[in-house]
C-alpha cells in the first residue's frame, strides 16, 4: 500500500499543476457577487480550460476531450480543487445531459450543441423530477402528444438545479399513459428560452433557491428533437443518470476540524467545551467518518488507476457526509449554547456556517437519491438482495393508483 | 496510488482462507467454545505455525519470513473471519511487536525465533482491575529483578509461556519480559464472554523480571505497542464483521416470511446496507493503519485509533445485527452469530475499549493542532 502516483500519473500531475499556477484565475471574493457576475467568471475560466482541453477530458479528441483515462480526470480535479476557480455551473450538463445527447442524437444534433457546451458558452439543464415523481421519476406525468412533426408539452418539473441559467436541457415526459410507467416515457432535447416554458425559482426550507420548478404549457417542439426512440425514454434516461460523475473530493459544509476549533473557543459550565468528554467522543467519530469517507476515495481511486470501473458502493459518501454534515451541525449549535439559536452572519461564530449548514442538510440527504433509496441501491446492486415487490410492473400508467 | 492489498497479498490472503476453511471451521471453534478445560485448538495453533504465519513479519535473521506488516494484516483477516481459537495475537501482535519495538540484541535473538518457529505463546500482562491503569494505581512492582503483583485479566495468560508486564521498579514504570513457567508465578483460568479466547489471573510473588526497553519508558511503550496490535486486530474485527453480514445475507436470502424471502424487504436491506456502510469505513482507515505500521510513518498513533474505533464500532453492529437477522435461530447456541457476538467483544476490549481509543485519537488531533 502507498499514496505514491504511478510515474506516469505523477509526471500528468505536474503537468496540469504546471498549468493550473499559470492559467488558473486569481482569488475572487465571491460573497458579494451576484450570480450573473459569478457566471461569468465560470464562464471564462471553462473557455479556458476548454482551450486546453481540460475539461471533459476523457471524452475523445474529436469531441473537445482529450482521451484521458478516469484517473488523470481524478487527478485533475484534485489539483483543481486547491486553487479557488469558479466551478459547479457545467457539471450536471457536461457530466450528464451533453452525453445523453452525444449517445442518442443525429451528427447535426451533435455537430451544433457539444462544442459550444464544452466551452461554457451553452449550458444544460436535466428535467427529470416532477411534484409527483422523486425517487419513482418513472411515474412522471408531463405529458407529449404527438402534432403531425410536431409534440406538444404540457407538465411541471422540479428540483431543476440552474434551469434559470441554461440554455438547453434535456427532457424526459410521457408519451403513452396506456403501456406501463416505464415503457410509456420518450426523451428530448429543449430551448429552455422557447415560448411554453417558464422557470420559477423554488423557495427552500434553507432561505436560498438553488433549484427551480419548470412548467410547460403547449411547448412545441420538432420530433427532431427526440433522443431515441419513442417509448424508450427510460433507457435513454438510465444512459444519462449512469454518466453521473464520480464524485472526488467535495466538501460540503463544516466538518470535525471546524468543530473543534468552535469547542475550543467556547466557554461551558466546566470550562473549555473541548475538555467535554461527550464532545471529545463525538468529534472522534465524525473524525474516523470522515477520514473513512475520504480513505474510501483513495480505494476507489486505485481501482480506476489498475483500469477498473467503481461500481454502485460510491453510494456510501453521500449518506455519510449529509448525516454527519447534518449532526454536527445541532451539536455545534448545542455547544453555543443559547446563542446557537442566532443566525446573524455578523454575530453568530463562524459567520453562522453551522447554522447554515443544518438548514442546508436535510436537502442534501434528499437530493441525489435519498438516504433510503441510496441504501436500496446498496442493499440491490452491491449485496444482490432482491428488489422490492412491484405492485406497478404491468399496469398501464393511465390505471396506477394515486395520491398527491 | 496503491490503496489495496498487492496482488501478492490478496494471493498470501486466499491461501489463507484455504487453510483456515479446512482447519478452522465452526466445528473447530466450538470444541474450545464447549470445552471449558481447552484453552485454545492446537493442532490449529501448530498448523498455524508451519504455515509461517507466527513469524510472517518477524526479521529473516531472527527466523521469521521478514514480510511486511500488511501481509500480516491479511492474515489477520482472515483468522477474524474464522473466529480463530489461537492465542495468535497475543503471540504476535502483542508479545512478537513488543520485542521488535524495544528489546534489546540479544531478547530479540533469543526470543524471535522461539515465536517464528511455534515454540512460544505470548501474553501482554497491564491490566489490574476494572478501569484503565495508570500511573496512580499501577500496583505491581519489581525489585531487584524479582516481580511481585496481580495481573487480570491477562488473554492467554494460562497457557503463555511468556508474558510482557507493566510494572514499576524504583518508582518508575517499565516493561518486563517474565517467564511464565518458572517460580513465583500463579495462574488461574478465568471465565470470560469468549471462551474461544482464554483468560487468566496471574499473580506474582518474587517472578524473575527482565526490563524490556528503558527504564520509566513502562506506558509510553505499552501505547506504541497498542497502537501496533491496534492494527492488526482492526483487521481481525474487519473479517469478523464482513464474515457477519455474509452470514445475515446468506439466512435472509434463504429465509422465507410472509410468502417471501426475507432478503427482500427494506427493514433487513437497509440493515445489511448499514452494515456494509460500516464495513467499508473500516476497511479503509485499517488499510490506512496498516500503510502507517508498515512504513512505520508518524501518522501511526492517529492511524491505530481510528482503525480501532472504525472496526470496533463495526463489528459491534455487525455482529448484533447479524444475530437480529437471524431471528430466534440466532439467539440458539447451535448456530454460530453468538461466537462473533463473542469475538466482537473480546476483541473490542483486548487492547483497551474504543471509548479509550476515541479520546486518545482527539489527544492526537489537539497534538497535530498545536503542531
């Protein structure tokens, strides 16, 4: 066992530390930006890194990659990850919507739209999600009538993150209530600029509005549009949530090193919190958490270097890290005391980053896959226990009980 | 990047299994388990030792095999998987590292060889009573070479031919390497949780004493050598607990209620998810445990402690889990969840309990800190 890159592996992360120190750009405090303003800056900084073609680079050459292998993608994004750029505007477009596209359109399709997604000049939004339709997103309901050339739109997505922004996004609606739910589903590629859709940012719990709802009302798109065939829209949407990227690195709130330096500044009924013992057994284990968390990657990233491919057991990070995220976040509180209820960034310790991060948490267990279905996807996919029992196999959609 | 046994590992560790499969089997384990005059299996232990395992990380020079510390933890591995009814870590993790961390020329070359070669069972003798000891209430003394006080429990101490005993001389406390077998030395076998792991009283009046390591050196040696058999158990626990939720698997595959296997339903799923969860966590600060005591980096002392709390923790619930699993067979003496319900609990304790270990880790982190 060792932490050592191959030589091959060590000589690439020069290479891009090389050109991350030249081309990555200065430190922007960020806080007092408006989103556009932030845009923007993302926006150039991917037409750089596009330039060089560190981006998207494992796809080929031909497509603006570079043909690299997952582990100098790995090792790329860990030298990224220290130098403080713009980033999260391109990923769930270029990590999951623009190979959608690039599986299932036609040459012109592809000749128009991957390029300038590459560059960052177009961004892609994925609309899967509906109010009735989370974990089961087979049981959408946006419905796509068929118009001569023509489909007509009408529904409401949820939960899409940067609708608000993107230029495109890919489409994934109903197109025969009469089969069952999963054979009944068509996908698209839309203008999210096109008369017939209209994006309203969704209030969260947390204060913020990440996401969005996307209603369509008699959007007219070309069959032209479609990406694969009619009915088969579940296997192209298993194309696109297979592409999701893995996830290195990732840090998504305060973690054990946070609280600690909280406790050590905080005053309780005998003394320093740190000297608490409760706390002290508490901040061991978020501690052998999160180094297993982080311990884990370097497993996974062994494998990718020997040419293997990570299976489903990636699943484990993420109900790790949002319950942790979302205990330690109550404990910093309780250890504050009376004035943890205060969420005053001028006042609260740490700018309120605990307070925010506990309004924050429960999202993050649910967005992704929920804590539940992540453990189904374990307990199925890892383990080989056996699926649930389906009461929705083989009824037609238009017949499928439902309630809100 | 190599976070993973070698290939050569995973072929030492496969070897392994084989042997343990035919000569460690649950029949093996339960005729020590049964048997309250059989303190350990040994024919096992014999065929353990012509296998080389007992000196796998010991010198060449002194007889062992001279691999490195992570071919031992893939042999600890597996003899957690199997329950193993040996006084191996005692032997090895404990007495065999005591001796590569502080004996001097010649206890090494005295000693080593013994244990490489099978001769020789270990114990590591610091407990005295409930609680953890400490420079206040260490009561066993040496005085002019000769040891006089109690030490319980003691793992293997009824059977070790020889054993390492915290102790003060002349008001400092020290290591000492005391043969078990020669005069001034009582032992009384104990009962215990896991009879599969034997247990003694040992008490000693005017015992011949020999001083491992340096003089007043006596706790901060007996944490180096925790935090080195903390490693290897880690590994032990984690063969335990993946064994475990391959056993829940295994029944709740093959369990049928309500018209279907229990494998099915999400209360059993989502508990053996949590389960691999668990172990996955493990495994991986073990594997940072084991990168630490085989390069011997200085991340040692915070590398044991996680790998010691991670795979306590694990096993733990991977053991209590697997006997819910198993519904009310599990909770009969005729199937075999209660030996790694057992086993999770000897182990958990052996080198001190995690919640020890936890405030240890977070000294090492105030330390890296300060640093």
């Amino acid at each position: 066992m060792d932490f050592n890159d191959s030589p091959e592996e060590a000589a690439f992360r020069i290479e891009v530390r090389t050109w991350l120190e030249a081309n990555a750009p200065k430190k922007v405090d960020t806080k007092k930006m408006s989103e556009p303003e932030i845009l923007k800056l993302a926006k150039a900084w991917q037409a750089t890194k596009a330039e060089a073609r560190f981006t998207c680079m494992t796809w080929p050459e031909a497509l603006g990659g570079r043909g690299a292998t997952p582990i100098q993608n790995v090792i790329y994004n860990q030298e990224e990850s220290k130098f403080d750029v713009p980033r999260g505007f391109f990923d769930i477009g270029l990590g999951m919507c623009v190979p959608t596209v690039m599986a299932f359109a036609n040459d012109e399709t592809k000749q128009r739209f991957v390029a300038p997604a590459v560059r960052g000049e177009e961004i892609w939004c994925q609309l899967f999600s509906e109010p009735s339709a989370g974990s089961d997103v087979a049981g959408l309901r946006t419905r796509a009538v068929k118009d001569g050339d023509d489909w007509v739109i009408n529904g409401q997505k949820v939960w899409t993150s940067g609708a608000h922004y993107c230029d495109f996004g890919i489409l994934l609606v109903r197109t025969n209530p009469d089969v069952p739910k999963h054979k009944g589903l068509t996908m698209f590629w839309i203008d999210m600029k096109a008369p017939g859709v209209e994006v309203r940012p969704i209030h969260q719990m947390s204060g913020g509005s990440n996401f969005n709802e996307v209603y369509f009302t008699d959007l007219r798109i070309n069959d032209s549009q479609r990406l694969g065939a009619v009915g088969d829209g579940w296997k192209v949407a298993l194309v696109t949530l297979m592409n999701e990227r893995l996830a290195v690195g990732g840090s998504t709130g305060p973690n054990y090193a946070e609280i600690m330096a909280l406790a050590r500044s905080t005053v309780t009924e005998d003394g320093n919190a740190l000297a608490n013992d409760a706390f002290r057994e508490k901040l061991a284990d978020w501690y052998v958490q999160a180094e297993g968390l982080k311990l884990t990657r370097f497993r996974t990233m062994t494998a990718l270097s020997r040419g293997q491919t990570p299976g489903p057991e990636s699943s484990i990070g993420k109900i790790i890290s949002a319950n942790q995220l979302q205990d330690l976040s109550n404990s910093a509180m309780e250890l504050e005391d009376q004035f943890g209820i205060i969420t005053d960034t001028a006042i609260a310790p740490m700018e309120a980053a605990f307070q925010q991060s506990l309004m924050w948490a429960p999202g993050l267990r649910i967005a992704g896959g929920t804590d539940e279905i992540l453990k189904n996807i374990i307990a199925e996919r890892v383990l080989g226990l056996p699926g649930d029992v389906r009461v929705d196999k083989d009824v037609a959609f238009k017949d499928m009980p439902t309630g809100r | 990047m190599n976070f993973d046994y070698s290939d050569d590992q995973k072929f030492l560790k496969n070897e392994a299994r084989k042997f343990l499969d035919g000569n460690c089997t649950s029949a093996h384990v339960r005729k020590v388990l049964d048997n309250a005059d059989l303190s350990y299996d040994a024919d096992l232990w014999k065929g353990v030792g012509a296998q080389g395992w007992l000196g796998a990380a010991i010198p060449e020079e002194h007889g062992g095999l001279g691999l490195g510390r992570v071919e031992l933890c893939a042999i600890a591995e597996e003899l957690g998987r199997a329950c193993a009814p040996i006084p191996f870590a005692s032997t090895v993790y404990f007495l065999a590292e005591a001796l590569m961390l502080a004996g001097s020329d010649a206890q090494k070359a005295k000693w080593l060889p013994k244990i490489a070669a099978g001769e020789l069972i270990g114990a590591f003798a610091t407990s005295e009573g409930p609680g953890v000891v400490n420079a206040a209430n260490l009561q066993a003394n040496v005085v002019g070479g000769k040891l006089t006080g109690v030490k319980i429990p003691v793992t293997d101490g009824d059977i070790a031919d020889l054993a390492v005993v915290l102790a003060n001389e002349g008001g400092k406390p020290g290591l000492f390497l005391v043969e078990l077998a020669g005069a001034g030395v009582t032992r009384e076998t104990l009962k215990t949780l896991d009879p599969t792991r034997s247990v003694a009283k040992i008490s000693f009046s005017g015992a011949a004493a020999e001083r491992l390591g340096d003089a007043g050196e006596g706790f901060a040696l007996t944490e180096a050598v925790f935090d080195r058999a903390a490693v290897l158990l880690a590994f032990e626990q984690l063969g335990g607990s993946d064994r475990c939720l391959e056993m829940a698997k295994d029944y709740a595959m093959d369990r049928y209620a309500f018209g279907r296997t229990i494998a099915g339903y999400q209360a059993i799923k989502h508990k053996l998810a949590d389960m691999y969860v668990k172990n996955e966590l493990a495994r991986s600060n073990a594997y940072f445990g084991a990168w630490a005591l085989n390069v011997g980096a200085a991340e040692l002392p915070i590398a044991a402690a996680a790998a010691r709390v991670a795979s306590s923790e694990a096993f733990w619930f991977a053991s209590k889990e697997n006997v819910q699993t198993h519904g009310g067979m599990g909770f009969t003496w005729a199937v075999d969840c209660h030996l790694y319900y057992r086993r999770s609990r000897q182990l958990a304790l052996v080198a001190g309990a995690p919640k020890v270990w936890k405030e240890r880790l977070v000294q090492q982190l105030e330390r890296r800190n300060a640093a």
